[in-house]
C-alpha cells in the first residue's frame, strides 16, 4: 500500500486522471472524504502547502505539490517525478509603469512566499520587509501595503487585470511526485514501479 498526499483542488484532480490513464482505473474522492483507498493506493486530501508536512513525518509515502511549495518549506524529501503538472513561476509584480528600485534602503515585500522571496534579497544583500499574506497578493501593492509582491504567475492576468506588471522571474515551478526518505528505501519496488508507470503516461 502507498500513501499518497495530494493538494485539494486542480492539482489533485490533473494527478488522479494521470493515475487513471496509467492504471486503467477511475479514482474519486466521494463527496466531503479526504481518504479515497482502491487498488493498492491510499490519497490523502490535504491542503497544498500541507503536503510536504505530511510526507516529512511520513504520514505519506509520497505526495504532488509545486516545487515553489518545497522551495518554501526546505524540508529534507526526495524529488521523483516532475508531473508536467501546474505549471507556473514565482515572480514579482509592481505596479504599472514602475521598476524593482534596487537602489531603495529597504522595500516592502508581500507573498505567500516568505522565505522565496527573503533569499532573492539576501543573495543581493539588500535589505527587506516580508509581509506574509495567504491570498490575494495582488491587491497589496494597489493599497500601499507593500511596493512590489513576490507571487505565482501563470498567463499574468490576475497582475493586469489588478493594474501591475510581471517583474522579475524568481523560479520556475511544477508539481512533482515527492517520496518520504525512508519510505523511498522501504518501499523501493512500489515506488519505482509507480514512477514508470506514471512517466509512461506524461
Ligand atoms: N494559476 C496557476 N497556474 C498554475 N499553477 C498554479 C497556479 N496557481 C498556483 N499554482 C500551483 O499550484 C499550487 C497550488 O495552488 P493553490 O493556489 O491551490 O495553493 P494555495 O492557495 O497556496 O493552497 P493552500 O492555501 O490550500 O495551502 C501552487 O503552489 C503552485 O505550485
Ligand atoms: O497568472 P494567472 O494565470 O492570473 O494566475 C496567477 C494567480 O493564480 C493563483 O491564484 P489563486 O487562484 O490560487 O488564488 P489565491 O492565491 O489568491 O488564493 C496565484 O496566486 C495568482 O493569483
């Protein structure tokens, strides 16, 4: 049996029908449940930023979550399969017509993604403010909590339609099938053979 962590929503669909073309079966969570068990495979229904969590204490096996997740939660889990899957970037907005001041003694950040973004000026030795925020980043700079966010970008239209531009790229993420150290060694042959079963199917 393997335990299987998948983020509620867009991904964890695209996942099950990726497990469906690779193994000729349907997989659905029933209405409200968070464990769907069939044919060897338990997923779990769990929050994104909470799948790495989960795999860590090995909880699960495995789990799919975006690497700009793992980047942020710099947890010690082996990386197996990049899933084509939830294609995105992290990158900065600003507002309209303005530019990354790196120059400024000190900006203002907003992100879900504290500790991305801390690195990005700490490489540079500039000093910021994070402001940590769970959604909506868009709507910061446009109030003036912030000068610029750091946040996901996939076609840019939440920035435009918001009156920002996509700045600097900071990395490029996908969801990858991530493995539990110990698990990866205990449960060698079910992981490998789900790994190939998965690629064929990409
Ligand atoms: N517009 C997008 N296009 C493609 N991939 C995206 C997009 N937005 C997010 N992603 C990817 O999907 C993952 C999940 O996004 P989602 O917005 O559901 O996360 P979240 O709001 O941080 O989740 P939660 O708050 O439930 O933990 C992100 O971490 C990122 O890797
Ligand atoms: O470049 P785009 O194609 O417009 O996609 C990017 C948007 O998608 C995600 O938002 P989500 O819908 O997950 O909402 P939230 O992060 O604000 O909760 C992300 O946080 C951006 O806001």
């Amino acid at each position: 049996m393997l335990t299987i962590a998948l983020p509620k929503g867009r991904i964890a669909e695209e996942t099950l029908d990726k497990f469906e073309k690779a193994f000729g079966e349907k997989f659905i969570f029933e209405d409200r449940k968070l464990i769907l068990e069939k044919s060897g495979f338990r997923f779990l229904n769990v929050r994104n930023q909470d799948v790495p969590t989960y795999v860590m204490h090995g909880a699960a096996d495995l789990g799919v979550v975006g690497l700009d997740v793992l980047e942020e939660k710099e947890y010690d889990l082996i990386k197996l399969l990049n899933l084509q899957l939830g294609k995105c970037k992290v990158a900065f907005g600003l507002r309209r017509g303005e530019e990354l001041d790196m120059s400024k003694s000190k900006i203002t950040v907003a992100t879900k993604h504290e500790k991305i973004a801390k690195r990005y000026f700490e490489e540079r030795a500039m000093a910021v403010q994070i402001i940590k925020l769970y959604g909506s980043i868009e709507l910061a700079p446009l109030v003036g909590l912030c000068d610029c966010i750091v946040d996901i970008v996939e076609t840019g239209t939440t920035m435009k339609q918001n009156g920002l531009e996509v700045g600097p790229t900071i990395m490029e993420s996908s969801a990858h099938l991530i493995a539990n150290k110990n698990s990866y060694y205990a449960k060698k042959d079910l992981i490998f053979d789900l790994r190939t079963k998965l690629e064929a199917v990409l």
